[in-house]
C-alpha cells in the first residue's frame, strides 16, 4: 500500500467514502467515539489506516472521530510534521499538531466531548480489526487512564467498513479480477511440454511487471503453480516439477492494482477432454458442483457457516475428505480481506462464520478435493453480494482448460 | 517486503545470521523463551518477521526460542498448509502443524519447557519490539494462562537483534546508500530553470523504477523535494513550486533494494559559489559542523542522548532555534530502523535515547535550521559504527552543490 503508485485521487475518493460510511456504522452500533492509535505505520501499520487517512503517518497519532446527538465530528492529531500533509487531504474537522508528546492534548480532546464508549482497533477474532499494538494499547491506557473502563473493541465499526465495498472500490475490484483472467488466458496459450514450475511462475512475473502491477500476495507463491500428481497445494512455491501430457496444472494467482486484489484458482489438463480420467472428471465435477451449492445460497442476512456447510457437506456426500478451510474469505486491498468468512465453526475462525452477510461484500469460492492418482482439484471463484442474491465478478470456470502440449 | 525481488537466498542468509544471534541476545539478557507469535502478516506484520521467518504466514503462527542450560531450541508451530514451507527453509530444530486451532499444541510445548520468562513482542517506547497486536496477546494471555506473570516485553532481544548489523545487511545497507548518490549525482546534471518540484520528483521516480527498485518510504514524500524560500520542509509532498536562480534545492530521499534501506538528504544552490547570500553560508556551515561534532562524539558504548545533545547545543549556539526531531534514527529493513536513537528525553522518544550504541549499528545524522528569507538547509548523512568508532557510509555533503541554471 505505501508504495503503490495508486493515483492519489484515488486514494482520497476512497477515504471520503469511507468516512461517510463511519457515521452511519457508529450510529448503527450506538458508539460515540472511535479512536484510530497509530505510529510509524511503515513498520507497523494498522490495516483499517487505508480507510481512515489513506497514508503514512510517522509519529504517534490519533484519528478521532465523535458521534453524538447529531454531532458528527472528525479531529486528526498528528505531529507538527504532519499537520499540512493531514490539512491538505480536506477530510477532518480539525487537525491538530504537537511536539514533544501527544498526551496532553489527547486528553484535553477526549475530555472536552466525554464520550461514553471509546473504540479501540483490537479483537480477538479479527485481524483486520486488530491493528493496535499491545504496546500502543497500554500507552494508551496510561494516557486515558481515567477512561479505561470505556474502552471497547472497534471490531463493529471496522468489520462492515471493511466489507461494505464502495462504488470506487468495486470497481477496482472488478479491474483486478479481469486483468487476472487475462492473464491466465495468455498464458494458457505458452504452455509447451518440459516447461517446469518455477518457469511457469516466471512468465506470471513477467506479465504483472508489464502491466506495472504488483502480485496480491507474496511473490514466492503468488501465483502457486502445481503441476501434476506429486504436488502438494498450499503455501508451497514452485518447484523444478514439470507439465506433462495426461497431468493437471492448478494455479492460484491474483494481482493488485490500484491498491485492490483479486485472488482466482485455475485448472488446466494437458490432453484432449475424451482423455480425462474418470477421477479428475468426479473430482472436477464435486468441485464445480460445491461452489455452486454455496453461490446459490448466498444472500444478504445469511451466515457464512450455512455458506460453508452446504459446500463441505458436498464435498463429504461425493465420498471426499473434507477440506481443512474455509469455503471463502472476502478480498479488497488484501487478498484475505477479513471480516465475515464463509467458514466452519473452529477455533481458529472464532466467531467470523456467524458474521451476517452484507449487499456490496466480495467473497472467494474456494475449494479442494485429493483424488487417489491424480493429485489435487481446487478451484476459486470470486463472487460479489447484491441488493437480493450474488454474481460472478468474471465467467467462472465450468471445466478443465484442456491445452494439447 | 512481502513483494519485494530479493533473492530468496539472500533472504534465507540473513534469518540464518540472525537466528545465530537471538542464542547470545536471550544469553545477554538471562531471557529463557521468546515467543513469536503472528497471524496473517500480510495485514497485520510484526517488524521482526524479517529476522524469525523472512516471509508471510497466513494462519496463527507461534515461532518459539528456547535457551537454558546450553539447550537452544528453536520449534515452529503453524497450519498444516504451511508446514512443508517452514520446513523447506532449514531454520528450524521441529516443525509442528496443526489443523483446527493452534492452543492444545502450544500449550503443550510451553509446559513442556517450562520457562521461567515468556518474552512477548510489546513495548510502549519501541515500535519494532510491538509488533504483537492487542488482541493476539488477549489470545495468547488465554492460551497461556498458568503463564501470564512469566510474560515479559521481548524488546531487550529485538532491539540487538535488529541494530546489531549482519555482514550481509551492512553490504546491502552500503549498496543502498551508494545507489542514492548515483541517483543524486545523475539528478544533478538535469536541472533546468522552470522545473518544478513535481517534475523533479518525477525523474527520481524514473531512475527507481529504471532500476528495478522501490523508494526507501512511501512515493509521495520520497523524495522530499522542497525548492526556495517559501517551502515548508517535512512531510509534505512536492508542489508546482519551481527551482530557480539564487534559490536552494533540497531533498530527502532513500531506495530500498533488496530490503534494505537508504536515507539521504542534500542540498544544492542554483548559482556560482560567490552569489551565495552569507545567510545561507552560515547555516549549511552550522549544520555541517553539528553533523561533524556529532560524527566526532560517537562510538560504541555512548547513549543517542550524548550525542544528540552536541548536535543540538552546536545549533542554538549559533543563534538558530532548536530543531524538533532527533538528530539520527537507526536504518535497516525500515527507513526508520527502531531501537536506539539519537534524540532528546521527550516524551515521544521513551527510553530510546538511552540505549547504549554497539558496533554495527547504522545511524543517520540529519539535522535543519531555517534561515530568515532563503528557507530551511538541512542535511542527512549515514553512518555505521564500527569496532572503536564510527564511518560515513558514503562520502558526506560538505558543502552546497552548486549549479547553474
């Protein structure tokens, strides 16, 4: 995000209408004060910070926003370095500067409106409401020591500001999605035998770098290339593995382009479709057939678990063991965007599956099954919430790409 | 850093020196566990990251260190799908993976050490020893509740373990350095009368990119480009100002190549050597001798606070008021590195600017004073502190650039 060459308009067109949205969701959640704790977000960055000032901030700072009785007010305190840079952006009420510390008049700002909650970026569950620090909280503790038992986590602000996607930001989205499926399909056109992994990743690289993109997630593994019965999907980068006549290709690759991400799983089968093997045909289709099931049960107000169960269960009925996550996560200026998840009820997932589904959120449809000789089919679709049901960001995939080596 | 090209050897290479080092830094300080603990780095990063695992991780993660009685063990603990990449790095005495929630494990090799400390990466004053958020530690606090009273901040080891230089990084650190006055030196030759900031900025922005690499800090302020009198220095992003005849020139500029850091500020005048107004003689020439005097007090074993004070005392002698920030910050993986520092005892500064300065350790000196009608002159050079005492990492500014338009 620092260093994205997003245009800077961009950036702030997002930032107002997300501020826009803040009241609304504070007035929904009955919270009158929300307190953004930041410092040197280049090392340590909050990741509601996109939302809130759409920037850097070096020294420590606060971004206070304050609803009450029709008062809604925004208040920046930042270092007297960073004051101008704050003014210039046009987004808050009142910018305020210090020099040696931001105690005193943190205090003076808090005190004067006496707000009855504060929210603070911290939660359990959520990481992307999770952004301040342990040690920032307990300097905040000590700053506001008068007003600890006020605090409260900030994670029903920060959860639907996240999900509740923007015109701009949607069609950002849409961008990123698109631009990946073109390159997918260029590169379905390369494929020639002996070609390995890694050579394969390559030619992704070079395509993003072209285009002057970056990948949505770390280099190494984005995109993941797996080639054939012997590879492990996962996290794992590519190897010297090769593609071969009669084997699979999956890949899992997005890009990220004006600060947004897509994040889309592609099958291919090197052969002509008559000399698929009855046990990719079954796992391809139990798949194909899971997201489905899951896409025709998403809606507004539903729970992600339903979402989640429907496609497992599937999977499961087709006599597959079940796979170890979560049928989708929603994506923005990360690839795993947080918030809502159409996930199981475990431990890991807290309580995010139980989450309530929102108009404007964008989710990933995403699932594997192992077959006996063949390796692994999984596929990731990206999916968008509207006012009464769902869409496909980009045509999804229905059946292998079969390419003749 | 998570998009960065740096070979996945060089990355490697220097988690391999570090990870020598955390064994004699938990040594030092009679520290018998540190816990690592992340989740999802891509959104929510721990500065240390870069020096535990040098990569991303995805689900909740403990990276755990153990050294008593010549033992010293070092275990990941992660999601199963991110068990073979943990492995296939080599740094790791055991990897343990687990599928539905990371505490029944966790627990289980903490009881089984039985540490008498659990360091935890928090810390009020030093935003590079807090990179573990709020709510993961309320998560942690849970698992680990036997423990809680063991719990101590890790900064005691991160500090060390980031300041103290590895070949590989001062090699790295040096190529930065030496690329920002390629840079510079280039930059030099192409001004006109009429440019503007923008433009200039532009053509920084070019030559990184030319190269390959990216700026030392976010594109909108790096470089820092203030032309004349009328130019508010900080933060704040080039403008239409422009350069003209019997103005100055200053910038503040860094790339990152290989994930390393630079940060350099120069100063040019757009004249021949004798129209130089005394005004501006004499500040270049009090900011060179305050950089002087503070490169003369330091060395290994001194405190940032010693050598700030020569630095800043030099400045007020001279007539000029006090500058408001420090007068060197730490470089490394950041732009502003943590740890020590050589600042004042302000509130904001913590206990920073009485950490000891150790061999290795790579400082800045920068520091400005603003004169009454030609604007601010500042400068920033990089030091390393070596055995006794201390280099300039590349040549110094001694005195103004001279150019005419």
């Amino acid at each position: 995000m620092d260093k994205s060459k997003t245009p800077r308009e961009t950036i702030l067109q997002i930032v107002k209408e997300k501020h826009l949205m803040v009241k609304e969701i504070m007035s929904e959640n009955n919270i009158d004060s929300w307190i953004v704790f930041l410092r040197e977000s280049d090392a340590n960055p909050d990741p509601v910070q996109a939302f809130v000032i759409g920037g850097e901030i070096v020294w420590t700072s606060a971004f206070i926003f304050f609803n009450r009785d029709n008062i809604f007010q925004k208040i920046a305190l930042v270092g007297t370095y960073d004051v101008d840079a704050e003014k210039a952006k046009g987004i808050w009420d009142e910018v305020i500067g210090y020099d040696e510390g931001i105690s005193t008049k943190l205090k003076e700002v808090v005190a004067e409106f006496n707000p009855n909650k504060i929210a603070l970026n911290y939660s359990v569950d959520s990481v992307m409401s999770d952004g301040l620090s342990h040690g920032l909280f307990l300097k905040l503790k000590k700053i506001l020591n008068n007003y600890q038992d006020r605090f409260i986590s900030a994670a029903p602000i920060i959860q639907p500001l996240r999900s509740r996607k923007t015109e701009t930001e949607l069609k950002l989205i849409l961008e990123a999605a698109q631009v990946t499926e073109v390159i997918n399909s260029e590169i379905t056109e390369l494929f020639k035998n002996g070609m390995t992994e890694i050579e394969i990743q390559n030619i992704y690289h070079s395509k993003v770098e072209e285009l002057g993109l970056e990948t949505s997630w770390q280099r190494v593994s984005c995109p993941a290339v797996d080639a054939g019965p012997d590879k492990q999907m996962g996290h794992v980068g590519p190897t010297e593995l090769i593609i071969q006549k009669g084997h699979t290709l999956h890949n899992d690759f997005g890009v990220k382009r004006d600060g947004y991400c897509s994040d889309i799983q592609r099958m291919w089968f090197f052969g002509k479709p008559d000399q698929l093997p009855d046990e990719l045909r079954h796992a391809f289709d139990t798949v194909r057939d899971a997201i489905t099931k899951a896409f025709e049960t998403v809606k507004p107000g539903i729970t992600g678990f339903q979402v989640d169960k429907v496609a497992r269960d599937h999977v499961i009925s087709q006599g597959y063991k079940e796979f170890m996550h979560a049928t989708g996560h929603q994506v923005g200026t990360k690839t795993h965007d947080g918030g809502a998840l159409l996930g199981p009820h475990w431990e890991r997932y807290g309580g995010l599956p139980d989450i309530r589904l929102e108009k404007n959120n964008v989710f990933t449809l995403e699932l594997h099954v192992i077959t006996e000789n063949y390796g692994g089919v999984s596929l990731e679709e990206m999916i968008v919430i509207t006012d009464t049901g769902v869409k496909f960001l980009v045509p999804r995939q229905t059946d292998f790409i079969f390419v003749e080596l």
